[in-house]
C-alpha cells in the first residue's frame, strides 16, 4: 500500500482489478474483507453496464418502430393520391364505374391499413361489395330501355 491515489476523487480514476492488487498484499485476513466489500461495487457496475446495454438496445428499437411507422405513413399518402389521381383521371374521361373503384372505400380502406397498421374487417366488406358492384356493372348487359335505336325508326316526319 505504498502508491498514494490521486489528489481530488481517491479511487475514482481506478478499477477493481488495480484495487484487488492493491490489496494482495495484505495479510489473507484484510485481503477477505476486502473483496467482501469488493464484490456489491462489482454487481453494481455489472447492473450499470448491463441497464445501459437494455437502454441502448431499446432506443434502436424506438427508432426503428418510429422509421417504419413514418415509412408507412408516407407510402400511405402516396397510395392514396395516386389511386384519386387515377379515379379523377379515368372519371374525367368518361369511365365512372373505374373512377369508383379507384376513389370509392378502397381509399380508406388502404389508408387505415398503411396509417394504423391494421385490416378493419367493415372497410374490406365494403371495399369488395363495391368492386363486386362495379364489376357486375361492367359485365352487365345493356338494358333494351338504354339501347340507342338505330336509323328512323322512332322519329316523326
């Protein structure tokens, strides 16, 4: 015991390891007693390194959680412009029953299922109830009350 520690903080610059040196030349009697009041300091840093590790490791997964999320919310709001971009186009140029595919419950329905990460099981209904309806519009024949007549058939002279 002849080192004398720094000034300031005794100890504060050293690990356990340069103390147990220290101590090893005692007599075996101061040397127990020592590491008895050793090892809690020991478990302590052990708990400290093992605490921050856990920290550590659930700040990565905060930030990963908070990139995907914000990932699924941009490619959400892409989607969704697109599709009424789409509906908007074909709508204007004379395809309604597309446009209604396109900007009908398939909107929200895809939304909540980017934004909120979750299918709702209403919003699939009826997003297949509508492209049900507009496909079997499509398929449909035309009604003899809609059908254009053709030449003079009907017109008064």
């Amino acid at each position: 015991m002849t080192d004398v520690p720094p000034p300031g903080n005794p100890g504060a610059d050293r690990s356990p390891l340069d103390f147990a040196l220290q101590w090893a030349q005692l007599p075996p009697e101061h040397l127990q007693i020592a590491l008895a009041a050793l090892e809690p300091e020991l478990a302590r840093r052990h708990n400290l390194k093992r605490l921050e590790a856990e920290l550590q490791a659930q700040e990565s997964q905060n930030q990963r959680s908070h990139r995907l999320f914000m990932c699924g919310l941009w490619m959400g709001l892409a989607i969704v412009l697109v599709m009424l971009g789409c509906g908007a186009y074909v709508g204007l140029n004379g395809h309604p029953w597309l446009a209604t595919m396109f900007a009908g419950p398939s909107v929200p329905a895809l939304a909540t299922l980017f934004v909120l990460r979750h299918n709702d099981k209403t919003l699939t209904q009826a997003l297949v109830r509508s492209n049900n309806a507009v496909l079997g519009a499509l398929q449909a024949p035309p009604s003899p009350g809609n059908a254009p007549t053709g030449g003079s058939g009907g017109a008064i002279v």
